[in-house]
C-alpha cells in the first residue's frame, strides 16, 4: 500500500468553469434528489429551514443547486431560497420529465410555468429534458417548442438528462441549442467517457455527471465489510443495483481498495477520488453530489477533491480495478428505457408498457388474423400502403424513413441521426403491432451515399447488436425527397 501524505489537504472553495455562455457555475452541484426521498413517508421539509440549508452550501462556494419537477418539493424549496436575499447570484437547475404524448404547445408551456411559479423566478437558468421512449417522437415536439420558449426568455439555457449519444445526436444535427446532457458517470459506470464524451467534445455539450459517489457506497463506510442484506434509501437501492451490474459487492470492493490506495497517498478521502476522477474527463462541466438537507453536509469534505491532482500512479491504480469489473450495459440512460432496468424502483417495464402505443392499430377488412398500422402519412392512402402489417405471428415494416409527422425530415445531412429516428419509428410500428425489436429477424438498408456505411451500422449495432438479425445493406440512386440518406424496413416473427 502506498505511503499516506503527512498533511492532508485543506478543503478548498470549488473552482468554476462556465457551462454555457453567461452561466458559470462551480464544478460541483448539490443535487435535491434526496429530497423526495426524504418526504416519501408524506411529511414535507420546512421549506424554510430547508431554505437555510441550502444557503449554508452557497455561502461555501457550492452556490448551484439541481431539481427536478418530481423531486418532492424541492422546486418549492429552492423557491423559497431564490427570493431571499440569500439567494443572490445562486443558479438553479430543474428538469421537465413529461409523460409521453402529444407535445403541443400549450402542454410544454404548462410544464415550464409551473417550475417557474415554483421557483419564484421568470426564467430558469437551466431547463433540462427527459423522455421516457424514443418511441414516441414527441420528444422532437417537445424540444422544438423548449427552443421557442427560450427564444421568448423563460428559459435561459436548455439541457437534457439521460440522453444516449445516438439521440443526442438527433437533436444537434436539428440545430437545437443544447447545453448540456445530464448522465451517471462514476468509477463503477465509465459509459458517459466513450462514444457520449466523444460527440459532446465535438459538438460543444457539456457533461453534468451524477452518481459520482454511487449513492454513497463509494466511501470508507463500505471498504472491506460484508455486503448488507438491506439498504434503506432509493439512492442506495439504486446504486445497488449498479453494483450488482458491475460484478458484485467482490468488484465493488476492488474499486474501493484502489481509490483507498490513492486517497491515502494525497491524504484524502475515497469520496474525494471518485469526484476527482470524473472531474478530470475532459466532457465533464461538474459532478453532481447530493445533500439530504436537514440531515447532514459534507462540504468540508467535498471541497477536498479540489486540492489534489492524480499522477499517473493514481491512473495505473485506478485502470487496474477497473479491469477487473463488467462493463455497465449499453449506453446512457438506457437503464431508464431498457434491462437492466438500474433504477431505485428496479424493473421499469410494466411502466414503459402502460404507455400507449403511439400509433394505434386496425383490422385489415375482410381479412382475419391480419391487422395494419398507419403512421398518419399523407402518402399511405394516396400509395396504398401501411407503415406495418401483421399476418399471425409476421409483422413486416415497410421502408421507412426519418420523416417526423406530416413531412419534416429529421437530421437533415447526418445519415446517423436519420437511422437512429427510423428505428425509433420501427420500434413503435412493431409495438403497435404486438412485437418488438427482439422480434425483427431481417433488415434491409438502402443508402444513397455508399461513404456513410459506418456511421448508419454502428446505430443498426446499437439497436441490433444483440438481437443481429439478417441484414442486407446497398447503395440506391436515390430516395424520395431531397436530403434522404437512409432508408429502412424490417420483417419480425413473433413466437
């Protein structure tokens, strides 16, 4: 084991680092996530006292808070903060996480009005995006309508939370002003560090990492004792899960012994290395550390992490342990939209189920055991075709392409951006039919530059990669409508 340091660091005021232009913020945000956990047994915090809490960290240099509309009252919370005097120059952070559906104008509106009325404040600093299944393209709709209300000033800045690359790409290849993309990183859950930090280094988004402390396992607490038989809070229960992902309370152990190693070479805590870890990949803006306000602080020890720096013994150390765990599955908040379902409330699938399809099917007449859906294309009637059609256990997709609603093409000139939205609409053909992707057992892609091979089957690679159905892919002279590059249909056997 290495030599601890003689003197241990002092805490410091956290540095700053602008997020997007004109919001400066310090590198690590309380996050109010807990505080919907604090208030499950029905009873509110004080908003006051709670208020007061939130002072305390701003007063330290830890001056920007994030929310949620469905973080219990923290929203009110932070309202009560924002209109005190105390609450001079603090930024506040809130996400919209609406349930799929038509995304008009008026329901966006509504949802921003009433974080603002919650807040006490005429624009959000940061309004940041979350949607349940891509599915649905009312997530397109919704950020649309988010771009116009930031145009008329409600919102100063617009960010997403648990965005995959895939779709994040989408959105910026429709111009959209994203700021940044809220998504886990931590020493368990590296995802956020491959293709996610390679588009946003790209394209100028910024990460806002959470999960940097795993819900806390990632302290002394939890080095060498057996693994517990129950944890109380969501946060723990969440990140449970991670662990188990990971490899185990075994693989949990490793990191942990490493990131002692480190902490005792620079006199610091393991907390601090975790934080300090995701903090130095380069598309990360700030971590995101939560407070139970009221219940107890670790500011003293969170400024730490900004006192020390990691040399490449700390690295080697590090890349070691991590060798010796399984990678997280998939990407980005996929744990949100697909198994395994590494929520606090664990399998999320009978919700994702309730959601209706979104587009609805119809028997097709004259005919038994054969029905077809329609995606509301003003060219099906005029052609005479279905979007999919299933006959008994077959559905078979008809070429489709990234056309969104009544004929905007989606990611105009990103070959990738349209793929990715077409297996969206695939996805939802196929559910609306009774199947799913896992079903599909052949794809056929027409492209109609031979060059963008890679880019449209890495995406196929995302959906399919462990489905791998029978592909075939060729270039065509060209599609209907200027600026299509990609087009794809499916066949799906149902057991």
């Amino acid at each position: 084991m290495s030599t601890p340091a003689a003197n241990p660091p002092r805490a410091s005021r956290p540095p700053r680092t602008e997020l997007a232009p004109g919001l400066e913020i310090p590198r690590l945000v309380t996050g109010l996530w807990q505080v919907a956990d604090q208030e499950r047994g029905g009873t509110l915090l004080d908003p006051v006292a709670a208020s007061a809490d939130m002072a305390a960290y701003a007063a330290a240099g830890f001056d920007a808070f994030d929310m949620a509309d469905h973080y219990g009252s923290a929203e009110v919370i932070t309202g009560h903060l924002l209109a005190s005097p105390a609450g001079r120059g603090v930024r506040a952070f809130t996400k919209w996480c609406p349930v799929p559906g038509p995304m008009t104008r008026d329901v966006v509106r509504e949802g921003v009005q009433r974080s603002l009325e919650r807040m006490r404040v005429d624009r959000l600093d940061l309004l940041q995006f979350h949607w349940w299944t891509f599915e649905h393209p009312g997530w397109i709709d919704a950020m649309t309508e988010l771009a116009r209300l930031r145009d008329e000033g409600l919102i100063a800045h617009l960010g997403l939370t648990n965005f995959d690359t895939d779709h994040l790409r989408v959105l910026l290849a429709e111009g959209l002003p994203i700021a940044s993309n809220q998504v886990c990183c931590s020493l368990l859950d590296r995802r956020a560090t491959e293709d996610m930090a390679a588009l946003c280094i790209e394209r100028g988004v910024r990460l806002l990492a959470y999960g940097t402390l795993g819900g806390g396992f990632l302290s002394e607490r939890w080095l060498g004792v057996p693994e517990p038989v129950e944890v109380g809070d969501w946060s723990k229960m969440k990140y449970r899960r991670f662990i188990d992902a990971v490899g185990g309370w075994e693989a949990l152990q490793g990191v942990l012994r490493a990131a002692h190693d480190v902490a005792q070479r620079h006199g610091v805590s393991i907390a601090n290395v975790a934080t300090r870890w995701v903090l130095d990949q380069p598309a990360v803006a700030a971590v995101i550390v939560g407070a139970r306000l009221g219940e107890r602080e670790h500011r003293a020890d969170n400024g730490r992490a900004f006192a020390f720096a990691f040399d490449d013994e700390d690295r080697s150390r590090l890349v070691e342990a991590f060798g010796r765990t399984r990678r997280i599955p998939g990407d980005c908040g996929d744990e949100y939209r697909r198994p395994p379902f590494l929520t606090a409330s664990g399998d999320l699938s009978h919700h994702l189920e309730s959601l209706p399809p979104v587009w609805p099917r119809e028997p097709v007449p004259g005919r038994t055991e054969r029905w077809r859906v329609s995606s509301g294309s003003v060219w099906e009637p005029l052609a005479g075709y279905s979007r999919a059609v299933r006959a008994g256990g077959r559905i078979t997709v008809s070429g489709t392409t990234a056309t969104h609603g009544s004929g905007r093409l989606i990611g105009r000139g990103d070959a990738a951006a349209q793929a990715t939205y077409i297996l969206d609409k695939i996805a939802a053909s196929l559910r609306a039919l009774g199947g799913d992707l896992e079903d599909v057992v052949r794809t056929r892609v027409f492209l109609t530059d031979i060059a963008d091979w890679e880019a449209v089957c890495r995406v196929h690679g995302h959906v399919f990669g462990d489905i791998r159905p029978a592909n075939t892919l060729v270039q065509v002279a060209g599609l209907v409508g200027e600026g299509y590059k990609v087009e794809i249909e499916a066949d799906a056997e149902l057991d």
